[in-house]
C-alpha cells in the first residue's frame, strides 16, 4: 500500500490538526481509505469539493466536525465503478444543505433521509442504483432532486410525495419503463 504522499499532496501537511478558515475547500485525491486522511480542522468550511479517480474511496473522516457544511460535492473523475465508503457521516451534518455525488454508486446512502434540513440532492452516474431510500419523503425541505443517468431506477418510491417542498425533479437519462408506484409511466 502506497503512504500517504501518494494521496495527498506534500501542501497538505502541514494543516494537520490546524485551523483552516477557508470558506472553500477543493481536494483532488486518488484512492482514498479512511486512515489515509490527515486529521484537518475545516470547521469554518461551508463548501467542500472532492475530486477523485480510483475505484474505492472513503469520505474523510473529518467530515464529521465540519458544522458549517452547507455544499458537499463528490465526484469520480477516473474511468472505473467507484465504491464510495463512509456515507453515513452525511448524517451528522445539520447544515447541509446541498449534496452532489458523481460516481457510479450502486445505491444511494441511506443517511440522506437523516437530513430533513436538505434542500438539492444530484445524482449523476449512478448506472446499478434500482430505487431511491424508501423513507426519502421525510427531507421534508428538499426543493431539488436531480437524477441523471440512473439507468436502473425503474421508480419512486411512494414517500416521494410527501416532499410538499419539491420544485424541481429531474430525471434526466432514466430507464425508458420509469414509473411512479403505481406502475403508470411517468
């Protein structure tokens, strides 16, 4: 296994365990697991972008001290499937507003629907997921849900219609038999 300096930049050394007041964060990474991360304090940042090209990747495990996230975006830039780990920490970030993840996810987290405070949630390439989180309908203020090339998705779940809030579904690139619950094309 490759150390760390294959991973992350030599630059980003010397943040670790300091104080980062950047309002914006973008780090383009390879393969990533979760011991591979410096401990960084980015508890300032409200909008984090992470660029990677591997087939495994981890969220950084610092992701759970940054109260004021408000914008997470996530994508794969290489050419194979990814497998996203550490998602689960979504859930314990009560300012998240907005969520966008390019990968090839073969379901989408589950922690999502642990953040009623969610406003746009973006899926792109995520050709193996086959159905949305059942209870998707409590992200009672999600205004935004864009889902484009989820070849699989064949329907919505029924909670999807206690989202009073949503203004915006796209569901761009989806199988041609999509259908809402009850089977009728949409």
């Amino acid at each position: 296994m490759a150390s760390k300096e294959h991973f992350l930049s030599e630059e980003w050394e010397f943040l670790r365990d300091r104080q980062v007041n950047a309002q914006i964060v973008s780090i383009h990474t390879g393969s990533m697991a979760e011991n591979d991360w410096y401990a960084m304090n980015l508890s300032e940042t409200e909008a984090l972008v992470l660029h990677f090209s591997a087939s495994e990747y981890f969220l950084p495990p610092f992701l759970k001290t940054m109260k004021k996230l408000k914008v997470l975006i996530v994508c794969n830039l290489g050419s194979e499937r990814a497998t996203i780990k550490g998602l689960d920490a979504l859930s314990s970030l009560t300012q998240l507003r907005s969520v966008r993840l390019e990968s090839d996810l073969e379901e989408l987290p589950l922690a999502m629907c642990h953040m009623p405070s969610s406003q746009s949630w973006s899926f792109t390439n995520c050709h193996l997921v086959e159905k949305l989180p059942y209870n998707i309908g409590n992200m009672s203020f999600l205004r935004m849900l864009r889902l484009l090339a989820l070849l699989g998705l064949k329907e919505l779940p029924a909670s999807i219609g206690k989202l009073e809030l949503l203004e915006f579904l796209d569901k761009a690139s989806l199988g041609e038999t999509f259908c809402n619950p009850e089977g009728n094309p949409l």
